[in-house]
C-alpha cells in the first residue's frame, strides 16, 4: 500500500513538472514575442525621428542657399545658371573648283578656303519662367524684436525682424488700425522675404508680415508652435522654388494672391494646400476663416 502511494506521488510531482514546464515555455514565446513588437516599434520610431531630422536638414540647406543667392543679390552679383551643352559643329572645307584649262589660256588662280571650325556662342540655359505660384515665394518665419510706429505715417508701424540672417530685417507694415504694437512685440510671424525692397515714407522696407485679411479686420498669422526665426515655410504639393528677389514686372505675388486664404478651419492655404513649417505644423490666422492672406 506504501509503495502504491510513492507511485502515485512520484506520477504526480512529474505530472506537475510537466505542467510547469508547459507554462513557462508559453510564458517565454509570449516575452519573445512582446520583445519583437517592442524592436518593431523602436525602429519605426527611430525611422521616423530620422526622416524628421533629414527634413530639417534640408531645410537648413535651402535657407542657406537662399540667403546666399540674396547677398550675392544685393552685392550686385548677376546670378546665371548653369549653361547647356554645346554640340560640336563639323569643320567645313570651302573650296572654289579649278575650271578646265582652255588652250591658250592661262589657268585661273584657285582660291582655297583654310578649314574652319565655326562654334556658337555659349548661351546661358533660359531659365522656365512658365510656371508662376506659390512656389516663387520665399515664405519664412520671423520674430519681431524692435517695433516703433512709423516717424512720418500715423497708420505705420516699422518694424526688425529677425529671420535667422546675419542681421534683423526692416519692415514697414501698415497695421496700426488693425493690431496694437504691445501685441507685435516680441511676436514670432510669416514673412514674404523675397519682395524687392521698397521705400515707404523714406523708410526702406525689406519683407512683408503676412496676415489674414477681411474688409472688417486683419490678423497677423499665427506660426505653429516650435516655429524659430529662419524656418522655411512650404506648401503641401508645391516644392519651393523661389527667386532671390521678385521682378515687380512679372507681378508674381499679384498672381498668387487670389489663391492665397484661410480655409474653414482657419488655416493658411494656396489653392487649398496649406501652408505648414515641416515637422512643426501649419500656419493659421486667430479667428478668420475664407478670406485673403496678404
């Protein structure tokens, strides 16, 4: 009967390691498997985080050249692209034919033309002027460090903006009537950076802050959080391909400016694409929606 109860036991205890076995096995495929989500989702993060810096670098790159293209600009440096290739033209031999000798006659003197190469001149590659939008525009971001109103205009305020350059920009903004100078200070903004410089009541103006316009009100655009003097703002579908300066004969802006607005939800768009600081967000007005950015 002793014995009879060791077995039994004996079969138990083995029946139990068994058991045991069973469920730390499960319980060790279920860790490897939560540690292979877990790995899958460190390298997306990751991925991310690196496609995200590889947006600001870019970004910092095309600033850079942008700023660039303007000194050289402003120092009176022509810019020229690059020119095409030239194709190569054959030599041509130009020779005058002997006539036959007539007896009695003295043979013509034969003129001989020297080989020549003729080469075009080299002409700069046009550059396609075709295309005119937003993608001309050179939208950055600002922030206002010094403001007075304008010495000569009541309805003036003139401005520095510092927009991630050497030195702080002037601009002259007529938004007196529209926005009181405590809210302008220190206020971070959306500028259209690439106008030509313009003298307003003798005070040369280098930028234009954009706002949001009804025959009502005007609102200064409101930049997404993060956003720091220098940044680059693009528009969702239309790479940035601004000039250094706009022709005012070309009336690029003009062009642009009837498909620059608000949409519903208040955000800055170009023919319904909005207009975003990458990895940051979009530009939006305070409170108006379906009117004119300018």
């Amino acid at each position: 009967m002793i014995s009879i109860l060791k077995r039994s036991m004996s079969q138990n205890s083995v029946n139990k390691l068994i058991n045991n076995a069973e469920i730390a096995e499960k319980k060790l495929s279920e860790l490897r498997s939560k540690l292979e989500e877990i790995k899958k989702i460190k390298i997306e993060e990751r991925i991310k985080e690196l496609t995200e810096e590889n947006k600001i670098l870019s970004v910092k790159v095309a600033t850079a050249k942008a700023d660039l293209i303007r000194l050289e600009t402003s120092n009176g440096k022509k810019q020229y692209p690059l020119p095409g290739k030239i194709s190569e033209v054959p030599a041509v031999a130009q020779v005058i034919a002997e006539e036959p000798a007539v007896k009695g006659e003295k043979q013509p003197v034969v003129k001989k033309v020297k080989e020549t190469a003729k080469k075009p001149k080299e002409k700069p590659e046009l550059v396609n002027d075709s295309v005119i939008d937003v993608r001309k525009l050179d939208f950055r971001i600002g922030k206002i460090i010094d403001i007075n109103k304008h010495p000569d205009a009541d309805s003036l305020y003139v401005e520095k903006i510092d927009c991630g350059e050497e030195k702080p920009r002037t601009v002259v903004s007529g938004l007196v009537n529209h926005v009181p100078i405590d809210e302008m200070r220190d206020r971070i903004v959306m500028i259209l950076a690439n106008l030509k410089p313009v003298k307003m009541r003798g005070v040369t103006s280098e930028a234009m802050v954009m706002c949001a316009s009804s025959p009502d009100k005007v609102e200064v655009l409101i930049p997404p959080n993060g956003a720091v003097p220098g940044d680059l703002v693009e528009c969702e579908n239309y790479p940035r391909e601004p000039e250094a300066i706009l022709n005012p004969k070309k009336k690029i802006f003009e062009s642009c400016a009837p498909d620059l607005m608000t949409n519903n939800e208040k955000v800055a768009c170009y023919k319904g694409s909005p207009l975003i600081v990458p990895g940051k967000g979009k530009v939006v007005a305070p409170t108006l929606a379906g009117v004119n950015v300018k």
